[in-house]
C-alpha cells in the first residue's frame, strides 16, 4: 500500500506539473482564451485520481468475492465522474471543449508511464532483496 500511496503522490504531482506547463505554454503562445479548458481538464483528472485512491483503499479490505463487482462499479462511478465534469465543464463559459479534452488526453499517457515506471521500480527492488512480498502480504494481514 505503501508503493500505492507513492504512485497516487507523484500522479498528483504530475497533474500539478501538467496544469503549470501547459498554462505557461498557453499563456506564452498567446492563448489565454484556452487556460481554462487546460485547467479544467487538469482538474477533472485529479478528481479521477483521488477517486481512484478511495476505491483501491476500500477495495484492499474486500472479499474475494466481491471484488470482481466492486472493481466494475468502481470503473462505471470513475467514467460517470469524468463524464459529469466535463458537461459542467462545457456549460462554463469560457471553457474550450478542446482544450479540456487534451488535457484529459495527454493525462492518460503520462498516468501509464508513472504506473510502468513504479511497478519496475518494486520489481528491480524485490529481485535486489529489498522488498519482501511475504513481507508485505503478511503486513496487510496484521492489520
């Protein structure tokens, strides 16, 4: 969970990178109009990713069981958040459809790399010695 909790950090960080940049960028090319699209979109991916961290939290201490069930309500409740917050996105004014849209765009590639970067990461870590997944697991039972 540690690893976990390391991951949804440095995504976070990464859209706090991804909203400055981009804002930068927007604003040196000369368009201002466009930021808060940027900013929304930016914004719709952190709520995805707090969300995310709720849901994986919660679904550690599930049964077996209900996993399965869990995961696809999870995945509907994540899709219908992005989606909501899009269509409120489009109803602010002047929020740029396309704008918002890319920065939800460029947000997947950069969520995948961070993932793949963190799991070689453990991975190289645990056949080092460093990480014991017995360890881990018998950890997680204690609590």
């Amino acid at each position: 969970m540690k690893e976990y909790i390391q991951f949804i950090r440095q995504l976070l960080w990464a859209c706090f990178f991804m909203a400055t940049m981009g804002s930068v960028i927007l604003y040196s090319v000369g368009y201002e109009s466009y930021i808060l699209g940027w900013l929304w979109g930016v914004i719709i991916m952190i709520a995805y990713t707090l969300l995310l961290a709720v849901q994986s939290s919660k679904l550690m201490s599930a049964t077996a069981e209900n996993v399965t069930t869990r995961t696809a309500i999870n995945v509907m409740q994540r899709l219908i958040l992005v989606a909501s917050m899009a269509i409120i996105g489009i109803k602010i004014p002047n929020v740029d459809i396309v704008t918002m849209g890319a920065a939800i765009a460029l947000m997947q590639p950069v969520m995948f790399c961070m993932y793949w970067l963190l799991g070689n990461r453990i991975m190289s870590a645990k056949d080092n010695g460093t990480i014991s997944i017995a360890k881990i697991s018998d950890d997680q039972k204690k609590h």
